[in-house]
C-alpha cells in the first residue's frame, strides 16, 4: 500500500482498453489499494464493462464516477478521452507517443482543474524520467542518449522480432519523423536514420531514429543539452528490412494494410525482453562524466499471473505516475510532464520499484 493508504483523495480510476497493458495496469492499481473502473470495447473478462471510444455519453458517465482515469486505448483515440476528462475535472494519464495526439493534451491541460499527463508508460515515460535526472545531474549536459528495446528472446525470422507492442504504435513511430537536439535546438531526423550498433553483455545490437519516445523532452532541455536523441533497439538487420518494407516497397503509404501484415507475420511471444540504456554525457565539478542507467527486464509475476516485459514494465511505467499524483508528489493541476517526476520518487512507489532492480545490469559498448 502506499504511504497515504486511506488519507488518498484520488482513490478510483478507470482503465481504458484492457490488453496487455491494461490487463497489469488494473492488476497494479488493485494491488496498491485503489477502486478500477475497467472498461473495454470487447471485454475478455469478468469485471471488465463494456464501451466504445466513440460513445461520448457512456464514456461521460463512465469518467464521471471516477477521480483518474488511465488511456491504454489506440493512439487515435486518446483526443476525445482527454476533453471529456478535462471537461468533468478528472485526472488524465495516457500512454501515447504520437506527437499529434500529444500536442492535443498538452493544450487541453491548459486551464484545466484536473491535471494531464501525456507519454506516461516505458519510452516515452519512465525512459524521460530516467534521462532527465541524467541530464539534470550534470552541471552542464553535452548528450543524452536514450535507447529502448523490446525484443524477443529468441529472435525468429529476418526482422528478429515480435509484435509484442502495438503494431500500429512501431508503424507509426518508424513513419513519422523524430524530434532531437542538435547543437541545443530541436529539429527533426527521419525515422529508422542513424543507425548505430551496440552491444550489450557481449550480444550485438542496433538502434536508429524512431519517433515519439523523448515525449516533450526536446522543448524542455533545448538550449540546455547539446545532443538528445531517442533510437529503438533491435537486433541487426532490422532497420534495413523495415526501410526497405516501408519505403521503398511504399507499404507506408498503406498503414492499415502494413499493420496487418506485420502483425500476421510476427505475432507476438511470451519470453519478451526490454533493454534500456540512458547515457548522459557532461561536466560535473570541472570533470568530464559519463552517467548510465542499463537495465534488461524480463517476465515476471504480476497478481499471481505471469506478464511479459514490455507489458508490465509500460505498466509500472504509468502506474507509479498515478502513485505519486495519488500521494500529492505531482501538482494536481494542468500539465505535467515525464521530466516534472522526480526519478527517486518515482523508484519508491510501489510501482516503480519493480523497474528499479532488473533481470541484469549488464555493460553497454555503443559505436
């Protein structure tokens, strides 16, 4: 239970979309005590209610018995979830990386009773969290790097990959261009650009440009970090076959159909991995310093089930969000962004303390 048990005043939250995620997103929040409003639009279990994302009504009623609720819907949908949210003054967590969307919630939260917190979950989310006390750290940042995998454990195929993640999610982020810093100002690389390899506990590995996973990172340390980028991690060869899938095939003119291929061809695993790798780069008392931040997840038990890694690390990602929001560690107003939490707070959360030790902390050679 957390620290403030009975004395919350945000207590009951409802969880949008019960997949994978929002399956342990709902385990979590049970875990720590709180009421869970679970709603999805075919419900696969018993407690789950029923509504579709585009009945405003229902999704009024729904949001108005709650203090919270958490989005674990599509990306497309999470617009509406977040006006009626602000309209009725209930707190609004989401898990989104599309910039769009995002850019919607962030000029909702302007105003608002209730607070908004985009890019909660694994990358964007903690991954900014982590990169900001990085960056932060230093008395003067010259790179942060931040890397995110999930992979499977044992890779099959050409493109060494399952669709563990929404396959509509990685279409779009190895679509849409990628905000980084250079020299200390935001502007954009294409998806799936600088490449690079890397390696981490002897096992080779790439990692290129993809969109979304620095969340609002760019306007906050513009002028304050020199380089920051975001790259997902895959094994070797992937980018290759996925730039020469999308582009030059020119399946990304045709997402719904690129979706359903890649999610028939590569259906998803249960033995998952995720790596993450925060590197920043800096001065500290007059000395140049290199400060990391490895971790290699894998399953574990959830609430007496067993969950893969990418589910149940974007899941503590949001719930240790909604732990401190609850606890009063985050203003409760208007918009809060990834690197407006404190890393340490965020690791003492019931939540977030399951990201904070992993299946290994294993040495990273990056080239």
């Amino acid at each position: 239970m957390s620290v403030h048990g009975e004395g919350r005043s945000l207590r009951r939250v409802a969880v949008l979309g019960i997949g994978n995620v929002g399956a342990v997103v709902v385990d979590l929040l049970l875990e720590d005590g709180f009421e869970v409003v679970a709603a999805d639009a075919s419900p696969r279990s018993a407690g789950v209610e029923r509504i579709e994302a585009g009945d405003t009504k229902a999704l009024e009623a729904l949001l108005g018995r709650v203090d919270a609720v958490v989005s674990c819907l599509p990306y497309q949908l999470n617009g509406e979830i977040a006006r009626i949210a602000r309209r009725l003054g209930v707190h609004y967590l989401d898990l989104t990386e599309d910039r769009p969307t995002s850019t919607v919630v962030r000029e909702l939260a302007d105003g608002a009773e209730s607070v908004l917190i985009p890019h909660c979950g694994l990358a964007p989310g903690f991954i900014c969290v982590v990169g900001s006390a990085l960056a932060l750290g230093l008395d003067r940042a010259k790179r942060v790097a931040l890397r995110v995998g999930a992979l499977p454990q044992s890779p099959n195929g050409a493109l060494g990959y399952s669709f563990t993640w929404s396959p509509a999610g990685v279409v779009n982020e190895y679509l849409n261009d990628c905000e980084v810093l250079r020299g200390g100002r935001p502007t954009t690389v294409p998806a799936l650009a600088e490449s690079e390899k890397l390696y981490v506990a002897g096992t080779p590995y790439e990692a290129f440009a993809t969109s979304g996973g620095l969340g609002t990172m760019c306007e906050t340390f513009a002028n304050r970090v020199d380089r920051l980028d975001y790259k997902t991690i895959r094994y070797p060869g992937h980018c290759d076959l996925v730039r020469f899938f999308l582009q030059e095939l020119r399946m990304g003119e045709h997402r719904e159909q690129a979706e359903e291929i890649l999610r028939r061809s590569y259906p998803p695993v249960d033995d998952d991995v995720v790596l993450v790798y925060v590197a920043a780069e800096g001065e500290r008392d007059g000395r140049t310093v290199r400060d990391e931040f490895v971790r290699v997840y894998e399953p574990r038990q959830i609430a007496g089930r067993r969950c893969t890694s990418i589910a149940w690390t974007t899941a503590a990602g949001v719930v240790g969000v909604v732990q401190l929001l609850a606890d009063g560690r985050l203003l409760q107003r208007g918009l809060v962004r990834q690197e407006d939490v404190s890393l340490d707070a965020f690791l003492e959360t019931p939540a977030g303390s399951l990201l904070a030790t992993a299946a290994a902390e294993p040495s990273v050679t990056l080239t």
